[in-house]
C-alpha cells in the first residue's frame, strides 16, 4: 500500500492465542478486561501508554521455499490435508518457478520445520473457537505425536544448513550426509528459526537453551553469549529432539534442551539456506511439515528454504510494567 515505514509505528492489543508478538514488545500476553471503559477512562489511559511508548525497529524476514518436480504444497481443509487451491496459492503467495511451485511469505516470528509444524497442523484439523480449547488440543496433538505417530528425524529428509554469503562464498553450519566437518549433535526432530524473544506463550527458548550445541563441536563461546534481539538484523537457530522439544513448551521446569547453532547474520544480503535430500515418506510424497509464523503447512519435496532480511519496521514497545496481565 505504498506505506512509509519510517513513518509508521505498529502497536498491539493482544487478542491472539500465544501472544508472543505482544510479549516480545511487553504489552503482556492477554487483552485487557475492559479496552474502552465508562467514558472512554480506559481508552485513555491506553492511548497515553501507547503514545509514550519509544520506537524500536522489528526485523521482517523473507522466507521462500522452493520445492523439486511433482512437488506441492497442502494445507488443511474440513478437517483434511489437501492440495493448494487457488485461494491458497493466492494467499500464500504460491507461483511456479521454473515449473516448480515456490512459496515466498514474511515473518515476523518464527520459521521452522518438523515436530512442532506437524502438531500444529494436527490442531489445526480440530480448531475450537477457544482459545483454552485449542492449547488444550495443541497438548493433546503433541502427546500423540510423541507417541504412536512420530515424525521423522531431521537428517532423513534434510542434507545441510548454511549461510550463503553476498556472492558466491557459503559457510556450511552442519551436513547430515557426511559431506562437511560439522555433524548434528544427536538426532534432532525439530529445528526453529527465531526473531521473536518468546514462543507457544511465553517460552523462552533461545535464552533456555545456552548449554549444548546443535553440533557435534562443543558450544562456541560467542554463540552461548549471544543475545536475542528483534531488531538487531540476527536470527537465532536452534535445533531440538521430540522429547525435548516437548518438554520445553510444556514443561518449563524442564527448560533449555534446545542445541544452538547459529545467531545471525547481521545484515541485508547474507541468506540462511536449508538444502533437502530427495525424500519419499510417506507413500512416495516426501512430506516435511513447516510452519511460519502459526501457519502449518505441508511441503511435498522440497528442494530448498532460503531466509533473509526484507526490512525493518517501527514497533511500539513498553518499557515499563506490561500494563496487560501475561498469562505466564
């Protein structure tokens, strides 16, 4: 809409399920009992909090996800995983590159592949108009998916992770074939890409998990120093098991069993890129389960996900009291 960026600030009210976006800025996790009030006393007092409020930047991340021939891309309606239709396409920004379907989307948030998408989009076949409803349905959906209905670990459907540099010039994170120095530490089932300070609610994650590497090589000093920040032009990289996974979100007391690998780049031309192996499971379909932002969908082989800087816009953010109550 041809909006200036510099000339615009966004602000929350948190309406949402998480409310991370919220929570990040510290306006809380849970709406305000009364937004309006008797002659608008409510009202006022917010618009005073919001119009005292500093100005950060906010880092917007372009994520584009290209898969191989006969790939797809399926989302969930009346309860069924099914393929992109034209709306779908239309909204997720669905076009053919090359003969090949390639989806390019903005996050704010998050990105990240395996176990938590796949829950999610289980949840999505049975959302509630609840909000305890659907965190109920969410824990429910993560049980079954520790359980009797597991996906597969990372390094079956994924070969490398690396930072494709301004030219030509890559450096390679980790490789599960064999093909670079660093391998990943363990198996992990979940990797997540991070711009926001919380996730599902609250967690912590990146700040959880500064004690083990997401490689075989011990933790780098800088890494385990490393600090989130939304507008500082960094992603944060982690990787999880199931079970650990799991017990972060559900369990905090249990907290920080996330491995940690990479906190960057820093700046606008260097992307983080995800190169896939030549997946069939299950049935031939070479299904990896992806989420951005809150919207599970299913890849049908992939080829490659490649992240970078789209731009920063003006955020709202309360440095005082969070003047709506969080819920944890």
């Amino acid at each position: 809409h041809n909006i200036d960026n510099k000339r615009a600030a966004i602000g929350v009210v948190p309406f949402g399920t998480g409310n991370d976006f919220s929570r990040a800025l510290h306006w809380g996790g849970a709406a305000p009992k009364r937004l309006v009030g008797p002659d608008y006393r409510d009202l006022r007092e917010h618009l005073k909090a919001w119009k005292d409020a500093p100005l950060r930047p906010y880092d917007v991340w372009k994520v584009s996800v290209q898969t191989k021939e006969k790939g797809e891309f399926k989302f969930v309606h009346n309860q069924k995983k099914v393929a992109a239709n034209e709306g779908d396409r239309k909204q997720h920004n669905i076009t053919k590159v090359e003969g090949n379907d390639n989806m390019t989307k903005y996050f704010i948030n998050y990105y990240s592949f395996g176990f938590d998408p796949r829950v999610a989009l289980g949840m999505e076949k049975k959302r509630t108009k609840s909000r305890t409803g659907n965190l109920i349905r969410y824990a429910w959906e993560g049980v079954k998916k520790q359980t009797c209905r597991a996906p597969p670990a990372v390094k079956e459907f994924l070969r490398s992770v690396e930072v494709q540099k301004g030219g030509s010039e890559k450096e390679v994170l980790f490789a599960t074939d064999g093909s670079a120095s660093a391998q990943p530490n363990g198996s992990p089932g979940e990797i997540m890409v991070l711009n926001c300070l919380t996730f599902a609610g609250g967690r912590n994650l990146w700040g959880w998990s500064n004690k083990k590497s997401a490689t075989k090589q011990p933790l780098d000093a800088n890494l385990k120093a490393a600090a989130q920040d939304f507008g500082d032009k960094r992603l944060e990289v982690l990787t999880y098991t199931r079970m650990g996974f799991g017990m972060d979100v559900a369990l905090p007391v249990c907290q920080g069993r996330g491995g940690r690998l990479f906190h960057g780049p820093g700046n606008d031309e260097d992307q983080i890129r995800f190169e896939f192996k030549d997946y069939q499971k299950p049935h031939g379909e070479g299904r990896v389960y992806m989420e951005i932002d809150g919207e599970a969908f299913v890849c049908c082989h992939p080829q490659d996900v490649s992240i970078q800087l789209h731009k920063q816009i003006n955020v709202l953010y309360n440095d005082g009291t969070p003047w709506f109550t969080p819920t944890c």
